[in-house]
C-alpha cells in the first residue's frame, strides 16, 4: 500500500488489527456526529492565499511551556496504546522524541511511566484523570514527577465513560467479549504475533504498578466504570495544582466560561478537546468551539487543540482559529498500527511537509504568523452573529 497520509495508515492500520482494536480507536460516542463533524468541520476552514512573499525563510519551529519544539504539535494521550504495535507507547514516544515534540503517556497506558520515560530524551508529558481512588492518583503524580515529567495533562471530559456502541458489536465489549477477540485475533496472525504474543505484558502498566497486580485488558472496561468520578469540580484538582510543579493543562475544554475558570484556577494551558467525539455526541466540533474560546482567554493561557486533525494542513487551519499548538490521537495510532515507531515518524514528516506547504502559500514565516488574517473573509466575517458559522461555512 502507497502511504501518503493518515487517512492512508487508518485504512492499514484497519486491514491489520483485529476489529476489537480498530473500532475502539476510530469510533465515537452514540452515532458518531461530533466524530464526523470533528473532521468534515476543520476541513471547511477556508484559508487565505497569499503568494509572491519570499518564503525562504520559513520556520516550524516554537516554545510552548518554556520547551522548544520543531513544530506546534505533540502527541495526545491515547489509552491501550501498547495494543495497537509490541510495547507502543515506547515506540511512539521515541519517534515523537526523534522528531524534537512532546509525547503524551495516558493513565490507561500498556507501558507504565517507568518504562516509557528512559527510552527518550526530552521529557515526557503526562495524562491523569480525575478517580475515585484519590491514593491511584497521588502515586501516578510521584512517579511522573520522579521519571522527569515536565507537563501534567489533565483530562475532565470523562467524568463517566460515554456510550460507544461500536465496542459492543466488535467485541470490545459485550457478551462473550473475551472469546470474540481470541477469534478475531487468529484471523490477524501478524498482530497476534508481534503484538498479542511478544508484546507482553497486556495490562494497564500505571494502574497495575500501584495496585500490585495485573489489570488486563478484561479488567479495562470496568475498572474505568468503576473509577471514574462525577463528583468532578475544580476544588478537586487543587490539591494536584499545589503538588504538581511544572506546567498543568486541562483537556475537555469546549466553552468560553470553562476556559475563563481555567485561567482563573491557575492552569497553565487548556486543550479544547471533545475527545475526539467519544464523549458526548452532539457538541460542538474542536474547530467551531475554537474562535469563542480565543476570544475569551487567547494571552492569558496557551491553547492547545485535538481532534479531527488529520494532516499539517489541518494543523494551519487549527493554528489560524486561535490554538498555540496542535495535538494528534487517532492519526499516530493509525500510523503505529501500521508501521510501528516508523509508521509515527513518517506520519510526523508528512504533517511536517503538510505545514510548509500551508505556511508558503498563506504567506506565515513563522508560527507566531498564522492567525486569523489567514482566514478567508475573516474581518467582514467577525462582525457576523453567525461568525464561527461563517469562517467554516
């Protein structure tokens, strides 16, 4: 198969995972509209063609929290990582590491911090979520803290787990859930090599260190049931603000008031997130939530954004709506299923490529250049009641 793009490594990554596996990281939440919207919205963003501008110039690179990364993107946390190739987290933060971004390690991780950590050389960012067992998260932040985590990511869009129905039919989930993905895993014999048999061990690396024993891939679904806590309020995440030492970001911001606590907290970053619509169906995409959010709290508080960004060119649009940086889930996976670390480093260049092709022909030097003045229309369209309508129309 000819790779191109990440929409090339998800159909590779779909012809070599078991179904289990594919469907958990492509689907959504109830019928999958915010997921579409994800996607179909960012790519309206209508960009601002300029040419004739000398962009010999150009640069990719930025700061963000006092680190110097090649380009404005980083990897986002993405549970069960280690199922999609041997040891994925490892490889995934390795070829983030190579390619000078920050890799993200989830709470839900096959590989626990410990072993992620020393495999590379720019510190690693962490995701917590907010859980019932409050002793889980203060051994997790320990031990980010001791392995030389320099940014803590703070997921508060998961208050409970949403309804996925796809996991239910492919056996990620459901009756005779553990039988289903035996099945389907003979019929992907490469997977089951590389990944169900050498890639060892299958359980969730973080919680698994903490309680003493192994919590598989069968313990998954329920132990997040079972932990997650909807009890969930800022007050809950004092604490953590005055342990953590380095920048602390908060994932699932989808409104300008959250945004406004979130600076008034003391955060140091928000993402507007909707977790890649595997939350709550129906909310607004990450692109049509962008300008509001910018309006309200852009200087104040760095504005990273993910979901439905697929490609650098959607990384420019993303930039251009309002965010510092960009962040990508379901693309790198696609690519590590597919191809291992290789697969995520390619994926990284092509988005590379992607973006100076964006920057030449919008005419942005450097990142800090890529604003609304790059949307087609943007003054006229501002003054719109219906302006986030209309700059995606």
């Amino acid at each position: 198969m000819i790779i191109s793009s990440a929409n090339d490594y998800r159909a590779a990554a779909e012809s070599r995972l078991p179904p289990f596996l594919f469907h958990y990281i492509d689907g959504g939440a109830y019928a999958e509209h915010t997921l579409k919207r994800n996607v179909s919205d960012l790519s309206e963003v209508a960009l601002r063609q300029r040419v004739l501008k000398d962009m010999s110039s150009l640069s990719l690179e930025t700061k963000l929290f006092d680190e110097t990364l090649s380009l404005p993107l980083a990897l986002s946390p993405v549970g069960l990582t280690g199922m999609y190739a041997r040891r994925g987290e490892v490889q995934a933060a390795v070829a983030a590491d190579k390619k000078g971004i920050p890799f993200t390690l989830s709470t839900v991780s096959v590989c626990p911090i410990e072993e992620v950590a020393p495999a590379i050389q720019r510190p690693m960012w962490f995701q917590l979520y907010v859980l019932r067992d409050r002793g889980f998260m203060k051994n997790a932040l320990e031990r980010a803290k001791a392995a030389g985590c320099s940014t803590l990511v703070f997921t508060v869009d998961m208050p409970t787990p949403g309804a996925r129905y796809r996991d239910a039919h492919s056996g990620m989930s459901g009756p005779n859930a553990a039988m289903r993905r035996y099945v389907q895993s003979v019929f992907h014999p490469h997977w089951a090599w590389n990944v169900g048999l050498m890639g060892k061990p299958h359980d969730l690396g973080n919680i698994s260190k903490y309680m003493g024993k192994a919590i598989g891939l069968e313990d998954y679904i329920g132990y997040l049931a079972a932990n997650f806590d909807p009890s969930i309020s800022w007050k809950d995440l004092e604490w953590i603000r005055d342990f953590w030492d380095g920048p602390m970001v908060i994932k699932g911001i989808l409104d300008p008031e959250d945004a406004k606590d979130a600076v008034r907290f003391g955060a140091d970053g928000i993402v507007v997130s909707n977790h890649g619509g595997r939350q709550l169906d129906g909310v607004l995409s990450s692109a049509r939530a962008m300008p509001a959010i910018a309006d309200a709290v852009k200087g104040d508080i760095k504005i990273l954004a993910d979901s439905g960004i697929r490609s650098g060119l959607d990384v420019v649009r993303m930039l251009a709506l309002g965010a510092d940086t960009a962040m990508i889930g379901r693309a790198f996976i696609y690519a590590l299923a597919a191809e291992g670390g290789a697969g995520v480093s390619n994926l990284l260049d092509l988005f590379e490529k992607e973006m100076r092709v964006a920057m030449t022909l919008t005419s942005c030097q450097k990142i800090s250049d890529i604003d609304r003045s790059c949307l087609v229309e943007v003054e006229r369209r501002l003054k719109d009641p219906d302006a986030i309508k209309e700059i995606l129309a």
